[in-house]
C-alpha cells in the first residue's frame, strides 16, 4: 500500500505520525478530477489519545481499498491548514497531507521511510 514520495528538501514541514484509523475513509472526487482520501489516524500523545486528520491525494483504487478502521498505519507527510466556506462563512481544518501511507506491520517499509525522512532533514543542514 506504500507510496514512496520523494521527500520535499526544501521544507522541513515534514511529520510522521503513526496511529490506529478511527474512521471510515471518505473518498472525494474534487472538480479537478483528483482523488482525496480523508481519514483520522488515532495516536497516544502524553497518556492520551489524539485524533489526527489526514488526506491523502490520488492513491490507487488498491491503496484505497486497504485503508479500514482498525488499520495501523504510519503516514509521512506535512500539516496543511485549509481553508473554505460553508454557509456563507469561512472555516479552516488543519490536517497531514500524505506523502507515505504505510501499514504499520510492514516494517521494512515503515523503516525505509523514516531514514529516508532522517535523511532529507540531515541534509538542510
């Protein structure tokens, strides 16, 4: 299910966030015929758990598919704020905007991404 994006070097807006899908994926078709999966990601922060919202741009009908609640994944991506208007009032989400969508239990995967995100960070220096 893993795409391997190349990691942007000019921006250091990078996150990985790792977590349990709390909610069915929703897929939208936008009016550019782009395809956005959008889901939250449940992970443990400090004894708690927090929802993440993610949305992740033109997956495969396959990587789509895989995409369940109860599914661990690990998502390598940036945090976006995005804004838009519903009923005549402007509103904002914040949420990760995917690069990488791995299932957790691919740790080879999961571990080529994550030097992979190390390595784009070292090399801003």
């Amino acid at each position: 299910m893993g795409t391997q994006n190349t990691i942007d070097t000019d921006r250091i807006n990078t996150v990985v966030v790792a977590g349990e899908v709390t909610s069915e994926p929703v897929v939208r078709e936008l009016a550019s015929g782009a395809t956005v999966v959008q889901f939250d990601l449940n992970t443990p922060i400090d004894g708690s758990n927090v929802s993440v919202p993610v949305a992740w741009h033109d997956p495969t009908v396959a990587q789509q598919t895989a995409i369940a609640r109860g599914v661990h994944l690990v998502v390598v991506g940036s945090v976006r704020r995005r804004f838009f208007r519903v009923g005549g009032r402007t509103q904002s989400r914040t949420e990760v905007i995917a690069a990488t969508v791995i299932p957790a239990r691919r740790t080879k995967s999961v571990r080529s991404a994550l030097t992979a995100v190390s390595d784009a960070l070292l090399a801003q220096r």
